[in-house]
C-alpha cells in the first residue's frame, strides 16, 4: 500500500486554482521530488499531504497518507499522525525554530511528546545529544544550551532536521531545506538528508526548484507549473529527455548554468 | 588604466571586528567581474564601499583614477551618473506609490541630466526588453523578473560607465534567471559590470574575472576559466566542489 497517495487534488482560493486534479503515489522508503517556480503550487501539494493548508484554501479530491484521509479530517487526527507518521523541515530554521527556547528544549519536545505516546520513560537529556551527534552538530553537549540566533544557520537547519528525526516518521517531507543556506553548508546537508532517509528506510517527498539537488537525491520527480503536473516519471529519464516544453525549458535553463562551470570534478 | 582600482581595503561595522582586510583588485574598462562568496565573506560590504555609501577605513578606491571620498558631494554626484546599482530583490528595490516612468526618471531627474527625459526611458525600457507603453504601470502589475528588469533600466537610463549589481538574479525563478542573466550579459557588452553573487553558475555563465571573497579577503583571483578549470585555494576548489550539478546522462 502507498504511504502517500492523492487522487485528484485540487486546491482553490476564493474560486481560483491553486493547484488542479493531482494525484501521486509515494512508496514507503522511496524519494520523490516535487519540482516547480514560484507559484506552481509545490509546497500547497507538500502541505495537503499533512493537512497543514490554510483553512480559507478550499480542498477537494483525497489525501491518503497510510490508512487516514487527510481531506476533511478534524485536527485532533492529523496531530497524531504529525511526527508519528511525517515530519517536516522547512526553508528557513531560523523561523523554524522558536527563538526562546534552547536548542536542546526544542529537540526534547518531540522526544518527550513520542515518550509519552509510546509508554517509555527516556533519559531526554541523553537522546537529546544522541540526535544532536547524529546530525553533526559539533560540541552537542555545549551547543543544546546556545539559542537559535547563537548558531550559524547550517546548524540551525541540523537542529530542525534533528527535532524531525526525534519522530521516526515514516515519510520526511522537506520544503526547499537547503534553499536559504550557502553553497558548502548546502553541500553537507544534503549528504546528512541522504544519508539519515537511506539508514532509516524513510520515505522523502523534497521539494525544490533546483534541478541539480533534486537530481542528486530523489528517484522519481513530478514536475509542476501553475498547480498542474506536466511531467512525471524517473528523474533520470525525466532529466535526461524532457517530453514537456515547459521541462525542456527548465532542463535546459539549469544545463546552461551547469555548462558554465565546466567539467564536473 | 583600471576603471576601478580597489587597493588595501579594511573596513569593520565595529572596531574590533574586520568585515574587509586588505582587499585588493583591479578592473578594466569593458570587462566583467564576479564578487563570489558565501554569506559573510563581505562581497556586500565591498560593494556597498564601491557604490561610495561608506568609506574604507583603510585603503583607497579609485574611480578612473580619483580617489572615490564619499564625504565629497560634488564627487558624489558625479560619481553617481557614472556608477549605478541593481540589487537583490525586486519586491522591495521599487518604490510602489509610483509609476515606472518616475522610477526610471528618477536618477536623470536626481542628477540633473538634460535633455529628452521620457525618451531616455523609453530606451532605457527598451535596451531591458520592456515595451515603452508601460511606463504608467505600477510596480505591482509585474511579475519579480519584470521588476528586475525595471529596476535595471533604472540603473541603465542615466548611461553609467560601471554598474554594480547585488544577486540581482538570485530572487528570480530559475528560467526568468536565464532571461535576465542573458540581458546582463547584453548590457556587459556596453559597460563594466560587477555582479555580486553567491552562485558560481551565474558568475560563470556572465563573467570575464573572479575574485573569491571568504571572510574579508581575496583568496584567489583571476580569469573565469582558470579559476574554474584549475582553482588554487582550497576554498575555491571546496565552493566548486559543492556546487550541485546536473547529472550526466
């Protein structure tokens, strides 16, 4: 059974398209890549996965993520599935992050929250730095006690993937995670995300408008413009011999940068 | 002679803390220059002293060999038709109460340039890929790289010698960036560009030269394609190393 499907999504505000009749199946362990502009509709498909849409957006259609319909569900049921079943990281960690509470509160909260849940007294404290260890975060004893605006932002980001992780979700969703970050902070993220998704079986739906990462670590892409799918498939293929015009367009545009750099090293 | 002549440069926000140190570079007349770094490296900073809103607390930059003082009105004003800017993001770089004809008449109005002002615009609009007739419109009815390109000839209309431009593509969706990057590219066959980016792919694309900036200071400097194809420092070779590329096949 997918751990994701949705049939015929669309999404309107005050009668106007946001996002028309999509539908996509998302495996348990598989890493799917939603490509697309501004405005094409990206992170409103990512958002309804988790019911987190804005209640003036009207939603129709169906969100299976596992056996719940996401469409029309009261918000005491999604906040079960919220870090049990997905957790997400966004854009920005510094508006990610409560900027009043120490990083290791923030990380014990989900923690606490999956304890009680589960019946289990834990050691917080101790699987605080464990998580922290995992998302190479340096000095995780000294760094839990330092505030969000005390650390660089690729530490900041580290700390937001760490609070997802502390959920074991069964599917990651991760909205533009590297967009606000530089190159080399973005380059060792990525290899984090990667790495963490293939240890721990978990499923990944990233959404980005940069060709090359989505390339670098989903299997399959679906791409959007102005809330409608135009392309789908393997990003390989989809990559290698775009079948749309508006993905010839967008291949093309990020093979001209490339090309630009030269021989990759 | 150099356009631009960037010699020693130090400059901190506070005393103890250097932003710039001894920054140093030179640019000929018609050529483009990449400013690459990451965030806090100083390429702002740099262009911030360039454009003459600050002064370097040590070192000098030299305009067509006078010494740019930005405490010199007179200077100043010259100064000003003769360099301009475009920044990052289109959204907030264009006043919205006023029409695209009094953003782009602003500098030639400010400057005191005589002559026929509207049809200034209108080729202004046009070198940018605009159509004239929209020169009653509000920033609000464009799109963000139909903004940018506002923003350009507003840059463009007074004829500058040097323009400076800050991540002016950076906010602009991946094929609007493609579109701009070709206009820069047009206007850098007319003027001495330097573009400001954290993107190597674009500077690549748009540039004659590079200087990689990494905490204050040039680590390296040269030729677009000897700096990419055989890069010295290792910061260089980290920041080409990290660049996501398209896969191959």
């Amino acid at each position: 059974m997918s751990l994701l499907a949705m049939d015929d999504l669309s999404i309107t505000v005050h009668g106007r398209p946001l996002v028309s009749n999509l539908s996509l199946r998302l495996e348990p362990g598989k890493r799917l890549g939603l490509i697309g502009e501004s405005g094409s509709g990206k992170s409103l498909t990512a958002m309804a996965a988790i019911g987190l849409l804005p209640p003036a957006l009207a939603v129709s259609g169906s969100v299976m993520l596992g056996e719940t319909q996401i469409v029309g569900a009261p918000a005491s049921s999604l906040d079960r599935l919220r870090g049990t079943v997905t957790a997400t990281i966004f854009q920005e960690p510094l508006t990610a992050l409560d900027p009043l509470l120490r990083v290791g509160s923030q990380v014990a909260e989900p923690l606490r929250r999956r304890a009680r849940r589960d019946g289990r007294l834990i050691d917080v404290r101790r699987e605080v730095v464990a998580l922290l260890q995992q998302v190479a975060i340096p000095d995780p004893e000294r760094l839990m006690h330092a505030y969000p605006h005390e650390i660089s932002g690729g530490q900041r980001q580290r700390v937001a993937i760490a609070m997802a992780l502390s959920c074991l979700p069964q599917l990651l969703i991760a909205d533009e995670p590297t967009t606000a970050l530089d190159v080399t902070t973005q380059a060792s993220i990525l290899k984090l995300l990667d790495s963490l998704v293939r240890e721990r079986g978990m499923a990944l739906l990233f959404i980005s408008h940069d060709l090359p990462i989505v390339a670098s670590i989903v299997e399959e892409v679906v791409v959007l413009r102005q809330g409608t799918v135009v392309e789908r498939g393997p990003v390989q293929q989809v990559f290698a011999g775009p079948q749309h015009d508006y993905t010839r367009s967008l291949v093309g545009a990020a093979r001209a940068f490339d090309t630009g750099l030269g021989h990759a090293a | 002679m150099s356009l631009l002549a960037v010699d020693q440069v130090g400059f901190g926000y506070r005393r103890e803390d250097a932003v710039l140190t001894s920054v140093s570079f030179t640019l000929q007349a018609g050529t483009s220059l990449g400013l690459v770094g990451e965030s806090g490296s100083g390429k702002t900073t740099l262009l911030r002293l360039m454009l003459g809103l600050a002064r370097p607390h040590t070192g000098s930059i030299r305009f067509d060999d006078a010494l740019v003082v930005p405490s010199d009105r007179d200077f100043m004003r010259q100064y000003r038709r003769k360099v301009q800017a475009v920044f990052q993001d289109p959204y907030s770089s264009l006043d919205p109460r006023q029409t695209v004809l009094q953003i782009v008449l602003e500098p030639l109005r400010a400057l005191g340039i005589p002559g026929d002002r509207r049809g200034f615009v209108a080729a202004a609009l046009a070198a940018v890929g605009l159509d004239p007739a929209i020169v009653q419109r509000y920033p609000h009815e464009f799109s963000g790289g139909q903004r940018q390109r506002i923003a350009i000839a507003r840059a463009i209309v007074a004829r500058p010698m040097l323009l400076l431009a800050d991540e002016a593509v950076s906010a602009l969706d991946l094929s609007t960036r493609v579109r701009i990057v070709e206009l820069f590219k047009a206007l850098a066959a007319q003027m001495t560009l330097v573009f400001v980016s954290h993107d190597l792919g674009v500077v690549a694309a748009l540039c004659d030269e590079i200087v990689i900036l990494q905490r204050g200071r040039v680590v390296e400097a040269g030729p677009t394609g000897s700096i990419l194809s055989s890069p010295q420092h290792p910061y260089t070779k980290s920041l080409l190393a990290s660049v996501p590329r398209m896969p191959a096949y």
